[in-house]
C-alpha cells in the first residue's frame, strides 16, 4: 500500500495520479479480503476515473489528497481499518468538491 501512496505523492500528471489512486484503492479492499470490497473497488475505479483525471490536474489538490493517502496507509500499517477508511472518504470527499467548484466554473463560464 505505501509504495502507491508515494507513487500518488509523486505524481507527476492527473493521469499518473488517477492512475495510481485506482491502484492504491484496490490494494486497500484487497487488504480488507472482502471480495464485495474488491469488486466495488474496481468498479469504482473505472467508473470514476475519468472524472479524476479532471479533478487531479490541480496539482493543489493532488497534493491535499496525498496528505489523506499518507494517513489512510499509516492507519493501515496500525491495524486502524475505521482510520483509513475516514481518510479515503476525506479524500474522496476533497474531490467532489473540487469536481463542483469545476462544474459551477464551467457553468459561469457559459452564462457569459
């Protein structure tokens, strides 16, 4: 899990981040052993990636998520599931509001 986390950290575009987010996810439900958690992982990944890829072009916001990552995997390595779990939903969370302020620009944009 922490080679993905620093790989996100690293990053060096929104599609090297997006890509590594969706691994680093995926390792997470693997590291649960709930093959529920594993599919919904990867179809949460293909589902959203394209909206990440978006979202991660703020190098600003990369950089917010790390910090997320980095707690979610440190809890990980306490044994602290209830810890990562709010770390990954603190990131997740930090995206959609990146996502809406994104779409209300746009939608600003186009009332001009």
């Amino acid at each position: 899990i922490q080679v993905h986390v620093d790989s996100f950290a690293n990053a060096a575009d929104a599609a090297a981040a997006r890509r590594t987010e969706g691994r680093l996810v995926i390792a997470l439900a693997t590291a649960s052993q709930s093959l529920r958690h594993t599919r919904a992982a990867v179809e949460s990944v293909v589902d959203y990636g394209p909206l990440l890829s978006v979202a991660y072009q703020s190098v600003d916001l990369r950089a917010r998520v790390a910090e997320f990552h980095a707690a979610a995997g440190a809890a990980v390595r306490d044994g602290n599931a209830a810890e990562a779990a709010a770390a990954i939903r603190a990131a997740g969370l930090l995206v959609a509001v990146e996502l809406a302020n994104y779409a209300a620009d746009l939608s600003a944009e186009a009332a001009k």
